[in-house]
C-alpha cells in the first residue's frame, strides 16, 4: 500500500512516542476493549523488563525497551547515536495508558498495582547512594546541542522518576525542573545548550500525558512550557511531532497552537486514500500515528479531566466555533454524554457512582460544585 517491499523500522512498535500517542483517544474515546490488547503486550514481555533493569543496572524493577517486535522486550536495540540504555523513563510512560484506563474505568488491570511498584523499585535502586541526579540519561531522541545524545537529567527521565516515586524521601532528591534564560521549559535540566530542530518533543512528558504541569496549579512552568512548544523547530513535519505538540497545546489551553499543529497533518498530503496516514508530507512512510491519534487529539481539545475535575472546550480552536461531541470518558469516572456549542454551551454528565465533580468552562467563567447521583444523568447549561 505504501510502494514498497520494506516497512520502516521494521514495522515494530517504537515505544518512547509513537505507541502512547496511538493510545492517546482510547481512553477518553471509550474504547476499554482496546487496552486488553496493550496489557497483553506488556504482560507478555514484563519479564524482559525485569531482566533488563538487573542486567544493565544491577536493579530491582522495570526497564523498558526503545521498541519491540510486540513480543520481545529485551532492551538490545542501542549504539553510540541511540544510547537507549541510558532512557529510563520507558516502564513509566509505557503504564500510564494503564493507570489512564483505571481512572476512567474504575476496573484497573489486576497487574497494575504490581508493575507501578516495580517501576518504583527501578526508581529508588537507580538513585540509591546518589543526590537525586539521573545519570545516564537520555532525552528521545535528541542531544543538547544536536551533538552527544548522551547527558544529565534529561526533563522526562526526571518526571517519569517524579511520577512513580511519589512523595517519598528518593522522589523529594530529584531536582526541580529548569525554565532557561529564553523563558522555556529546558528539555535537560543540566547546564546544557538546547536543540530546538528536531520533532520529538519529550520535555514535555509532565504536561502530557502527566497532568503535573497545568496552568491551574503550576502556571509558571505551564507557561514555560508553552514557551518551548513555540521554540521548537518542525525538522521534517512528522506526524507524530505535531501530534505531539497539538496534545501538549490543548493541555495548556492553548487551542490557536494546538490546532496550527492539527493543520500541519491536514494541510501536508498526510492521509492515502485508505485513510491511512503517513509519517511525512506527501505520503512519504506509511504510518499510523496520524490517522489513530487524531482522535484523541480533537477529544483533548474539547474535554479536559482527571479525578473530580471535567472541563469543558479547555481549549476549543475559532476554526471549531460550533459542533457537539458525545460519549467522551473522564479520568474519574464520569461520561460526557452530550457536549454542544456554538449558540451556548450546553452538557450532559453522568456517573456510576455518586460523586461531586467540578465543572470548569473557561470562556464563560462557569466553575461549579456538580453533584452526580450514581446512573443519573446531570444537565448543565
């Protein structure tokens, strides 16, 4: 379908972007059956991960691979320009979709309380005897200064770190994240220059798919954040990279941003006539990050949650100035029924269980205390 005899990357899962932001719609998309499938691709291979923290750093725990075949999860795919050894922030990004699908479910995976201890485990061995800092560590995939890809507290090895080890005295050690002299998010936190040509974008892991910098509760870094967003080049206009961008933009509630990066898919020659899309403009490498993760990208934009909060159009583009979605899941186990703009805004929510929920609508200033009686559904205008 693509013209050609070989796949690019194999046709395996590259698991340090492009797989979680496939998943980024199942949750709040309501499509629960499609998590069984990815608990079953770690469940198969968590073992691999056991031996790959024992083996490469003498740890308890988790290390995730780079990428796998969707059965093998030995970490082996590495040379002196992928240092995929020194990416510890794999086991945590990797679960998270997990933790998402139990917020939104209330029906955690059965192995997922174990997993998360186990990536805990990874945590507080790697840091054992230290100051807190991450060494080696690995930013995917760029190096500071486009030059040596290995260094110092790469951004999202220190939140992945952040993220499983809690309030505990090893999570207290780690250092804060860094805003740079431009203003900006650093993507290491080491005194290292940056490199702004490039697609990925995973400094911005605490953004998205962590909630841990918000403009509510940490505008000071949300705004650094949306600094480095503005700063980064395109490279070659990979789907994945705007994807990328577009989920962290609507997370800061900045939907002129989030949508410029929706266009740079729509405008470029990005979809075959299957509907399937490819990794660049002019259908160059067939690839399925587009056309799957779209989705969730269009559902960020219009529904923000996490447990007791549910935000509605948190950052609704001029170019979707009316329209109505519906069936959106909540992290916190609350459904969207119904969702309309355009000549007011009007919602339907509903519960499983009884449950007060703030309603947030930023345009109109709406922030409301909502009572959600179990199995009934709740009108607000």
């Amino acid at each position: 379908m693509a013209g050609a005899w070989g796949a690019a990357w194999s046709g395996d899962f590259t698991t340090d972007a492009n797989l979680n932001l496939q998943m980024s719609g199942v949750n709040i998309g309501a499509l629960p059956e499609l998590i069984d499938g990815y608990a079953d691709l770690i469940r198969g291979q968590i073992d691999h991960w056991r031996t790959n923290a024992r083996e490469i750093y003498g740890a308890r725990g988790i290390l995730a691979p780079s990428r796998t075949d969707g059965e093998n999860g030995h970490l082996f795919h590495l040379n002196a320009k992928w240092p995929w050894t020194m990416w510890l922030a794999g086991a945590d990004w990797l679960l998270y979709p997990l933790v998402e699908h139990a917020e939104t479910t209330g029906e955690p995976v059965p192995e997922l309380a174990d997993w998360l201890a186990e990536c805990r485990l990874f945590w507080e061995d790697f840091l054992a005897g230290t100051d807190g800092s991450v060494v080696p560590s690995f930013s995917p995939e760029v190096g500071p200064g486009g030059g040596p890809f290995a260094c110092v507290n790469a951004t999202m090895d220190v939140a992945a770190a952040r993220h499983a080890l809690g309030d505990s005295p090893a999570g207290r050690r780690l250092p804060p994240y860094k805003i740079d002299e431009r203003g900006a998010l650093a993507e290491w936190i080491a005194d290292v220059a940056p490199y702004e040509d490039h697609r990925h974008v995973s400094h911005l892991y605490p953004v998205w798919p962590l909630h841990e910098i918000n403009p509510d509760d940490t505008p000071e870094l949300a705004t650094a954040a949306r600094e480095a967003l503005l700063l980064r080049g395109d490279e070659n206009v990979s789907a994945h990279g705007s994807l990328h961008r577009a989920l962290a933009a609507a997370r800061l509630k900045d939907g002129e941003l989030a949508w410029a990066n929706v266009r740079k898919i729509l405008d470029n020659g990005m979809f075959f006539d299957s509907l399937m899309s490819s990794h660049n403009p002019g259908r160059e490498i067939y690839n399925a990050d587009a056309a799957i993760s779209l989705p969730g990208v269009f559902l960020e934009l219009l529904v923000y949650s996490r447990p007791g909060i549910v935000e509605l159009l948190p950052a609704l583009p001029s170019a979707l100035e009316r329209g109505r979605v519906s069936g959106v899941r909540c992290r916190g186990r609350v459904t969207v029924e119904e969702l309309t703009w355009g000549d007011g805004i009007r919602a339907r929510l509903t519960s499983p269980i009884d449950q007060t929920v703030t309603v947030i609508h930023r345009a109109s200033g709406l922030r409301r205390e909502v009572e959600l009686p179990a199995g009934k559904s709740v009108e607000i205008a």
